[in-house]
C-alpha cells in the first residue's frame, strides 16, 4: 500500500466506526471477552464471539451465562437485538472487521510463558486474514510479543503489517466482583506497531470504553500491564511478610494496616490473605522476570514477591495446626471446611486461587476436608491440581458443628459470618472477614 492508500484505509475504518458498521470479533469468550463484548454491543456494534471450547457457545447459544456477573438476560438481549452471534468455527475469523484476542496466557511448569493459546490463535487468523482487518491483542504478556510473536505469525497470510492490516496491543483491565469498574467503564492503554495502526484502535475503543491512553509503541503497553500487576503482587507480598512478622509479635496486621490508611497521601492499602489468585498477579510478574533473565538481568522483586505469596497456604496450613493444638487436635483426622474456592469475595472466578493449595495440603496431611462457596456449587477440575470429586455444601448450624475447624480462605459478602461463629468451635480467619463479629470472638483465630 502507498501512503496516501494507507490513510485511506484508516479513514474509511475510522467511519466504520463512527456510523458502527464496523463489525467486531472478540476470540476467547471468558472472563475478559465476555464483559468486552458486553462494553461494545451496549454501544451499539454488532458482534462475533469465537471460541474453540464448543461447551461455551453452546451455552451462549442457549442463551445463559457462565459468568457471575454477566447475566442471562443480557446474552438474550444481545440475540434479541441481533448483534451477537456465537461460533467455535474458526474460518469465520474473515467476517469481523476487528479480531480482539482475549485468550489465556499461563505459565509452564518452568515457570515461563506459555504462549501457545496466542500462537494457535494467530495461525487461525492467518489463515483467513484479509486487508483492512484491525488486529488487537488483549491477553496480558511480555514486551515484545506483538511484535516478535504475532505479527509473524500473521504475516504468513502475505499481508504485510501496517500496510495490509492494522495492529495493535491493548491490555485487558478487569476487576471481577467490583460494581464501580465494568470495562466500559475503565480506561485502555493502547499502543501500536504504526500511527494508523494506533489512530484506528483508539478510535475502536473510545467508542466503547471511559476512555484510550495511546502510547508510542505495542512494547510500552504490553510493559504498562506487567507494570500494574508487578505493582500489586510486590505490595501485597510486604503485608503478608509484615502478617507473620506481626503475628510472631502479637500484633494484628489488619489494625495496622487500618491505622496507616488513614493517612490521606503516600499510602494506599494492601491486605494480607492465604496466597494470591486470579488469573493477572500470580502470573504476570514473571513474564517480566523471564525476560529479564533472557537479557542476563535478574528482577529481584518480582522473584521474592513471588516466593513470599507462593508461601503463604504453607503458613496458612502451619497456622491451623498450631490452633487446632489449642483444642488437643491435630490435623489428621480433623473435620475442616473451606469457606471460599474462588480466588476473590463474591466473584465465581477459581483461577489460580490459593483454595486449591490450601485443599491439597489439607488432604495430604490427612484432613477430612469439605468445602463451602455460593458462588462455586461444585469443585471444577483444575489443571495442576488432582483433588477429589466435591460440591459446595451448606452451612447449617448442625454442618458447622460437625467440623473441628472451619478456615476462610474468601471472604464472600455471602457468607453469615455471626451463624458461622455462633455454631463453629473454630473459626480461622485469613481474610478479615469477622472483624465486625462481636458475640463469640473467642473462637476466632486470625492468620
């Protein structure tokens, strides 16, 4: 393509935006993609939803949910309006003006990127690519994976990037659970391999979320993201450090932390808890320590924040044996009931969540252990985890009298917290979550 032809090619893609003919696909229908279909189909565009897990589709399909907080009715809505259509095949990737890819990025056993869900997805784009297409990578990854990843991988089409098509990286920004930020309502980071590139993406995304921060290239934004996680799991790696330093000394942590919020400048808070979940902070940091690595540099925070959290269902596990102590008990042979699989309070989410930690040590240990989530009714399978066949189980007063112990590893808003204590002979807190109880704190151990 010339220049001028160039310019052409984004103007026009400009107006597809602006009269929302553009059509938009979004691949990876989970946590992220869902909610960003939600940010562009309540702005009117109409969507494509692609995934290779034909359960999903079918279950969008059929009009429900998976996702707490997006419910049914909204899937009905986006068929009834016509502007959503769901599809594991993959050689429709030629229909969407814009591809927004939403796929996971996990760790391997090494503890190093796993790329391949990005890598299949770009060798399914290639094959259908055609000019004109906008190509944006969401999945959160390391800097320089747009560049040096994908777009060659893209480039096997014969298009070339930047004249062909348009590319660009913009970081998913999630927070499940919280009422205060959908993503329509939170701010992009978008860069961009060329100005094109980065004025089309921006464009896309300002006509559907609060708001686009463009900067100078893919590798500033992919490095913002890393940046955001990295920021929290070092922070939240202190306080759990300060947690068992305070405990040693008697002092509880979440009055300290309490105490210093208070000051109104320099100090934001953090919270200990049994280890970190979610699919962003237990992983992300060490995509920038890989790469560190690759370039004969070590990134000593990331690498002691991480061993910090990791140990935390260790001391956690450590903490419960000491107080069923108190009680002549030990942990084999305990009754003890998780309260929470979810990685976060109220949210349906399991990835990567310390629960699943705290189970396996529990069991290994000789714990007959059970487990309470309204929000997980039964215990899904999980990648690195063999653990037994369980569901979610209901806290009566005789339940809760039946068990040794009862640990809150998440501290669901809906969990009755005083008809926990009241019938509980033990109640180990990680969470915070019964520092409102007044009547039977005796029973209540904090960790």
């Amino acid at each position: 393509m010339t220049t001028a032809t160039q310019a052409s090619a984004a103007t026009q893609f400009v107006d597809k935006i602006t009269d929302r003919t553009a059509k938009i696909g979004v691949i990876g229908l989970g946590y992220v993609g869902l909610p960003l279909l939600d940010a562009f189909i309540s702005k009117q565009f109409s969507c494509v939803g692609f995934d290779v897990d034909q359960t999903k589709v079918d279950a969008l399909a059929a009009r429900t949910s998976y996702i707490k907080h997006i419910a049914d009715s909204k899937i009905a809505a986006w068929y009834d309006q016509q502007r959503f259509d769901a599809t594991s095949d993959m050689s429709r990737l030629s229909e969407p003006d814009v591809l927004l890819i939403c796929v996971p990025t996990p760790l391997d056993d090494a503890r190093d990127p796993d790329l391949k869900y990005v890598i299949s997805t770009c060798e399914k784009i290639a094959k259908t690519l055609r000019p004109g297409q906008l190509v944006v990578l969401e999945s959160t990854t390391y800097p320089t994976t747009t560049r040096d990843v994908m777009i060659p991988i893209l480039e096997r089409s014969g298009l070339k990037a930047g004249d062909d098509f348009f590319v660009a990286y913009s970081p998913e920004r999630e927070d499940p659970g919280n009422p205060d930020f959908s993503a329509a309502g939170i701010p992009k980071v978008v860069g961009a391999i060329n100005d094109d590139s980065l004025l089309v993406a921006c464009k896309l995304y300002d006509a559907a979320v609060a708001g686009t921060v463009p900067v100078s290239s893919c590798e500033v934004a992919e490095a913002a993201k890393v940046l955001e996680n990295i920021y929290r799991a070092v922070n939240i790696a202190l306080v759990n450090e300060l947690k068992v330093l305070f405990d040693a000394m008697g002092i509880d942590v979440w009055e300290v932390i309490n105490a210093a919020k208070t000051k109104p400048f320099g100090f934001q808070a953090f919270y200990p808890g049994p280890g970190l979940g979610g699919h962003c902070i237990p992983i992300d940091p060490f995509y920038l320590s890989w790469l560190a690595r690759k370039q004969g540099l070590n990134a000593r925070f990331i690498e002691l924040a991480g061993e910090v959290n990791r140990s935390m269902p260790d001391y956690v596990v450590q903490r419960t044996s000491l107080f069923l102590n108190e009680f002549s008990k030990s942990i084999r042979g305990s009754k003890i009931c998780l309260l929470g699989i979810a990685y976060k309070k109220d949210v349906d989410d399991p990835r990567e969540s310390p629960s699943f930690d705290l189970l396996t040590r529990l069991l290994a240990m000789g714990a007959e252990v059970t487990y309470s989530d309204p929000h997980v009714p039964k215990l899904p399978a999980m990648r690195h985890y063999d653990l037994p066949a369980m569901k979610s189980e209901e806290l009566s007063a005789e339940f809760l009298a039946s068990q040794d112990a009862v640990l809150i590893a998440t501290g669901h808003t809906d969990f009755d917290y005083d008809t926990i204590v009241q019938h509980s002979h033990l109640v180990i807190d990680t969470r915070n979550a019964t520092e409102g109880i007044a009547v039977g704190r005796e029973k209540i151990r904090k960790t």
